[in-house]
C-alpha cells in the first residue's frame, strides 16, 4: 500500500550558487553522496540538484515535511545500473519508521536548467 508521495524540482543554478561558498553543500550531502555528485566533472550540479530534489521530494512523501530531520541522512546513491535509490539514517530514519512505510522508490530526472525526483513511500 502506498502510504505517500512527494515530488520535487530544484533549478541547477542553485547548486552552482551553493558550490561558490565553502561548506555550504557539505551541510545538506553526506559525504559519500557529495563525493559521487561531484565525481560527475561537468554534470556535477545537475546531480547535486537530483539529490537535492529527492531530499525534498522525501519530506513531502512523509507528509511532515523536513523538519527536525538532517538533510545529510538522506543519501540518494547509484546503483551500477545507474538506478537511483534513497538510503536514509539516523533523524530520516526516525521518520521513515514513524511514517509505517517500509519501502522506498525514487525516480529522478534531468534537463538543462532543472533537476526533479519523484518519491513514493509503501508498506509491504
């Protein structure tokens, strides 16, 4: 059963703003999450703003939004495939588990200017 759904976008120059001023994405990206954005080269704000947007999208699907949650435990990550997914921790965690749902799904995608992600919680 679905139990929520939240969607987001996020415009990449936002991430680039963000990246001109020390430790400000260090706070909202894990470290692990970080590094893999940034390993992107060119396409690194595209992909910061994907994860961003997926972090958003999760605080809507919870239906309480991201408060008293830590940006930095929510992590999307890549599976080789390329699929991503989100791994949660700690304040996320808490939420995910008060929330009843048990599975996560994540969608996201890219153009240009923008970054959105789609993310549905469930309980098996």
């Amino acid at each position: 059963m679905i139990t929520g759904v939240g969607i987001d976008i996020v415009q990449v120059r936002r991430m680039q703003r963000w990246r001109t001023q020390p430790g400000l994405t260090e706070r909202y990206f894990h470290p692990h999450e970080l590094a893999a954005a940034l390993s992107r080269g060119e396409r690194a704000d595209l992909s910061l703003a994907g994860r961003f947007a997926a972090k958003e999208a999760f605080g809507k699907a919870l239906g309480t939004g991201l408060e008293g949650i830590v940006l930095k435990d929510i992590m999307v990550i890549n599976h080789s495939n390329g699929r991503p997914e989100l791994q949660v921790f700690g304040t996320a965690l808490e939420a995910l588990q008060k929330s009843g749902a048990n599975r996560m799904h994540l969608s996201l995608t890219h153009e240009q200017d923008n970054a959105l992600a789609l993310v549905v919680l469930e309980v098996l």
